[in-house]
C-alpha cells in the first residue's frame, strides 16, 4: 500500500504511522515548575541525536507540562524505562492537572541531582541531567496543538553499578522498554553484538 499522509486517508482501521517507525526509545522525563514542583511523563518521540557532545531530544504534542517546565527551568532529566518499571511509567503518562508530582502518583521515589535542580527516577538505572539546548516550534498537528520539540545537552550521566557487567551496561540485565505502533510495547530481550565491515583495497 501507498498513502501520503497529509493528503489521502490510509484505509486502514487506525493509523499505522507509529508502527513504521518501531521500536522507539522512551524517554521518561522529568522536571520541575518554577516553583519546584516535580513532573514525569513518558515520551516515545525521543531520541539521543550525539555522543559527543551528549545530545537527547524529545518532542510533545501540545504544550504539555514537561514543555512549560522546560521553558521555564532550561533543565531536565532523562530516564531509562527498564521492563521492570512499565506500570509506573504507564501511571506516570496521565492526563493529571499541572502541578500534580507523578512521582508520587506513580509510587517512584525521587533523588536529587547532582548539577540540576530535577530529581531522577532512583528505580530506575539510568539517567541523564540535561540543560535545554533549544526548543523548536515544529509544527501544529491536526487538531491545531503545537508540536514542540525540546533538545537538551547531557550534563550529567547516571548509571546504577549493578547494570555493568566486565565495564559494559549490560542491555540484558535492563530490558529497556519501547514503543511500538497502536498500544504496543516491547522490551529488548535478545541482544547480540555485530562489528561494522572494513574496506580493504
Ligand atoms: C509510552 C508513552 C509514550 C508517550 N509519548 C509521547 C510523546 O512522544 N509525545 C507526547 O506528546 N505525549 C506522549 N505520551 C503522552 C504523555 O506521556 C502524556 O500526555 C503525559 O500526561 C504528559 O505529561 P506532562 O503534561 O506532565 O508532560 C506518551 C505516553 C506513553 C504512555
């Protein structure tokens, strides 16, 4: 099948965009408001686009809380979603008032920061404390909400000693959770290493 997406429905019973572009990385963020209260939600429009220098991205449809605290602060914090956390990472993705800790609702414990003012999920393995590098405007969607992109620079790289086996984090041991198309997840359960090939004249 073909289909252009902004012109021509796709026939089909939902869309299958998201699917096409699977598994997608869960960026479990979070932030605080001007005042110091804490955010967490999940985003599957996440991405590391660096090493060096450390560069993360995620990006919101509509201007949700994350977005303001973002605006607001200039830092959050990136964290891993291993398998183990699925059902606090899904509590933590709803829909409350600003102002309401999903830490809290989603039973997580906080800790501080070593360089930022966000905590970081303390369940979870790993975590990045990132200063915004720039917010983008990039689009409305098709409801006319603003499509936001918020692209951070990695300050600071948290990982729990237990997750790295002989010097290597240990993919197995985490099980990182993704996205995939429709309300499908999967978590990384099969991991092999593969060496890049080498031009010889
Ligand atoms: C696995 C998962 C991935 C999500 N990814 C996104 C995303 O990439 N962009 C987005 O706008 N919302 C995404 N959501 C929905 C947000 O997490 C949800 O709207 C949340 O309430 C936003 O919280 P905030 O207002 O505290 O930022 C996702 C939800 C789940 C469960």
């Amino acid at each position: 099948m073909f289909y252009q997406p902004e012109k021509e429905p796709h026939g089909l019973p939902h869309s299958p965009l998201k699917a096409c572009v699977a598994p997608r990385p869960i960026g479990w963020i979070a932030s605080v408001n001007k005042d110091g209260q804490a955010n967490l939600a999940p985003y599957s429009f996440f991405q590391m686009l660096n090493d060096r220098p450390p560069v993360v991205m995620f990006s919101s449809i509509g201007d949700k809380d994350s977005i303001s605290n973002c605006r607001a602060t200039g830092e959050f914090v990136y964290n891993i979603v291993p398998k183990s956390l699925t059902d606090q990472m899904n509590a933590s993705s709803i829909n409350a008032p600003s102002g309401v800790d999903e830490f809290e609702f989603a039973g997580l414990t906080k800790v501080k920061c070593e360089l930022i003012g966000v905590p970081r999920v303390k369940e979870s393995p790993i975590a990045f404390e990132c200063k915004v590098h720039q917010i983008i405007d990039v689009s409305s969607n098709h409801e006319g909400m603003p499509v936001t992109a918020v692209i951070g620079l990695v300050v600071g790289v948290h990982i729990d000693d237990a997750v790295i086996t002989n010097g290597i984090v240990d993919t197995n041991l985490i099980q990182p959770l993704s996205r995939l198309g429709y309300m499908e997840y999967a978590a990384v359960e099969e991991v092999f290493s593969l060496n890049r090939p080498v031009w010889e004249d």
